[in-house]
C-alpha cells in the first residue's frame, strides 16, 4: 500500500450556514450550484457567498450534476437520513422512517425551479436511496443507489449501480451487489468508472464497454480495487480531476483523498471538518477545487495541483 502525503491547504471559505451541503456543481458564471440535504433545497451560491435557492426539494437531496438539456438533474435519498446536531455540528444520523419519501432521481428546471420525478425504480424494484450521478456526454448518466441502514430493524441495503437516459426513456442496473456506494465518476478519456463504497472505504473501478455496459465482473480480477482506505475511514463522492486521479472527499479523517489513476500514489488534502462529502472543479483553467465540509455547513475552495476534468454539458 502506498505512503499517503499528508497536506494541508490553505481554505478561502466560500459560504458558511449551509444545511449540510452536498453535489457542487461550478456554473460558468463562477457560481456553484449545490444541493443541501437537510436545507431540502438546490442553492446558487454565488462569488460573493450569497445564496439563493434555485428550488424547494423535499427528501434528501444528494448529488446534482448538469444534464444535456441544461438542466440540474439531482439523486435524492428520500430523506433516509434524520438530521442530529452534536454542539455547533450538523450530522447524518439513523434511518428515519417517519419522514421518507423513497428514493428518487429528479430533474430540476433552473429556469422556474420545477422538480420532476424522473426515475424512482428499475425493473420493478424501487430505489431506495440514490446518492451521486455523473453525466457520461452521450445522453444518459452513472448513478449510485447509498441502500438504507436501519438499525432499528437491524436491516441494510445491498443495492447498486445503475444507467438512465436523461430524457426519461430507460434505467438499467449495471452492478449488483455493492455495499454503499457513494460517489462515482468517469475517467477523462470515458472508458472506466469508478465509485466509492461508503463503509468499506474501497474506491472500484470497471471498464466501459458502451453507454451503460461495462465489462463483466471477474472475482480473481484484484485490480478492480483501485484503492482501499486503511483504518476508520469512510468515503463520501468524488470527482476525477485532468489528470486520471480519483478524488474522494473522505469522512472521520476529513478531507479529500486523490488517489493516482494506477492507484501508486495517494494524497490526503485535509478540510478540518470530518464529514467533508463532495469536490468539484472550477474557476481559472479548472485549478480551484470547492469542497462541502458538511458537518460545519461550509463551502470551501482552495488551490487544486492539476488541472480539473471538465465534466459533460460543464
């Protein structure tokens, strides 16, 4: 296992007073777009740290990205999560039955603020709590499926990862089982994808045959394990930056960890906020990285050693 470099950006706080912030997105005018789970809204937070809601979003929103129609397409886990305050924390707690609506993938029109339900089950099975997307530029979109853990019950989800087409013509399941998973992302030439399962701290990877088909699972093939996280690490969503490294805003040891395309070299960025969830690239030559520190209800940015990855319909 690789050395992690352990570094230390300075942050330059974009907004604070967020509703644990989730799905930045960096729009062309410098604003970011995100989703705050508990706020249940899509924000506009723009250069100056004033906030606007783009649209009320009952549930859970998660992650959000921009679709081939300009719209903001968001996975919405339903509200699965109760909201516990722990002294000036805002944190995720146990499954709250009493306030889910089932799990979503929904389309937000930036225009008027309209939310439709675009997919909420595949082949018959709902889905139970969509978590992140990435758009693949060919018309449809990667998705992940978290699952819900009651304790209550002493129950979790097996669940997976799935394809939908934006215009709401098809969903498909690509992977089945994963153990929540969290973020996902492409690499920058298109043919693998990556995502992050949440409590085993592993980020997986898988070659991409065509839109929605990926090559089919070998369990001697040890190489689909990019990386695995060594200790109490969880991993929340990730963003693939210009250069292949897979960068995963991770939980307990807050922060993003990047971790090089051939899984040799590893980078911890830390954030201060151990509920650190999302990252994305934006401002001059795609150099800057936003991250949400979640638990503190922050936005940060700071300065990113490689050049971002512009994403599909950026």
């Amino acid at each position: 296992m690789p050395d992690v470099l352990e570094l230390t950006p300075e942050l330059t706080e974009v907004a604070a007073g967020l509703r644990f912030p989730e799905g930045p997105i960096a729009m062309p005018d410098g604003s970011i777009v995100l989703v705050e789970m508990f706020g249940q809204r899509l924000t506009c937070v723009h250069p100056d740290g004033t906030t606007d809601t783009i649209a009320e979003i009952p549930g859970g929103p998660n992650g959000a990205a921009v679709g081939p129609d300009g719209a903001i397409y968001v996975c919405n886990n339903g509200g699965s999560f109760r909201a516990v305050e722990l002294g000036d924390l805002l944190l995720p707690g146990g499954f709250d039955g009493d306030r889910y609506l089932g799990g979503r993938v929904q389309r937000v029109d930036p225009s008027n603020g309209s939310v439709t339900d675009l997919y909420t089950e595949c082949d018959g099975r709902p889905l139970r709590a969509p978590n992140d997307l990435v758009m693949d530029g060919h018309g449809g979109f990667w998705f992940t499926d978290h699952g819900i853990r009651d304790t209550r019950a002493r129950t979790a989800d097996l669940t997976g990862i799935y394809y939908a087409h934006a215009d709401g013509s098809g969903i498909s399941e690509a992977v089945f089982p994963t153990d929540s998973p969290n973020g996902i992302g492409l690499s920058p030439d298109t043919d693998t994808l990556y995502w992050a399962e949440t409590t085993t701290g592993r980020v997986w990877q898988r070659e991409i045959t065509s839109a929605g088909e990926l090559v089919p699972p070998n369990p001697l093939d040890f190489s689909a394990v990019l990386y695995g996280l060594p200790g109490y690490q969880f991993l929340d969503s990730l963003a693939v930056d210009g250069e292949g490294w897979v960068c995963v805003a991770t939980i307990f040891n807050g922060g993003i960890t990047a971790i090089s395309p051939d899984g040799s070299q590893v980078e911890h960025y830390a954030t201060g906020d151990v509920i650190t969830t999302n990252i994305c690239f934006g401002g001059e030559d795609l150099r800057t990285a936003y991250v949400t520190c979640s638990s503190t209800g922050r936005l940060v940015s700071f300065p990113w050693p490689r050049q971002g990855l512009r994403l599909a319909h950026q």
